[in-house]
C-alpha cells in the first residue's frame, strides 16, 4: 500500500468529508473510474488519428512478389561483400 498526502483548500475538504469522499475506499474508487475514464479518451483519440492517416496504395501479389525479390537480390549482395 501507498500513503499519499494531498492538499486541499478547507472548504472542498471539508465537504468532501461530509460526502465520504475521503475514504480510502472512496479515493480508491474515484481514481480508478477516472483511470478508466482517461484510457477510454486516449483510445478514441488514437483511433481518430488512425483514421486520419491515408491508408497505403494496395500492391498487388505480383507487386509484392517484386518487393521481396528485390530484397532478397539487395541482402545476398551485402553478404557477398
């Protein structure tokens, strides 16, 4: 367990008292919905960002096949050096 001293200005910490709000439970509680809260928004904001990107022209097979010959072609001359 961890012990954590915040502080708060009276007025808020005294109503927070009030409302049960400063139980260990209770701060436990409200740090995992807003853990839970902050994880929700950074996903829908990666997502948005996926969106924005231009997908990649698609390469046919043959396309591909071209790629990985070259490849190859390219690493069997840098082992032959």
């Amino acid at each position: 367990m961890t012990t954590i001293e915040i502080t708060l200005p009276d007025q808020l910490a005294s109503d927070a008292a009030e409302a049960g709000l400063l139980s260990p439970e209770s701060i436990e509680s409200l740090l995992r919905e807003r853990l839970k809260a902050q994880r929700v928004k950074e996903l829908f904001e990666a997502m948005e960002r996926m969106s924005a990107v231009d997908d990649p022209p698609y390469m046919s097979p043959e396309e591909v096949a071209e790629e990985v010959k070259a490849m190859r072609a390219e690493r069997r001359a840098q082992l032959s050096r």
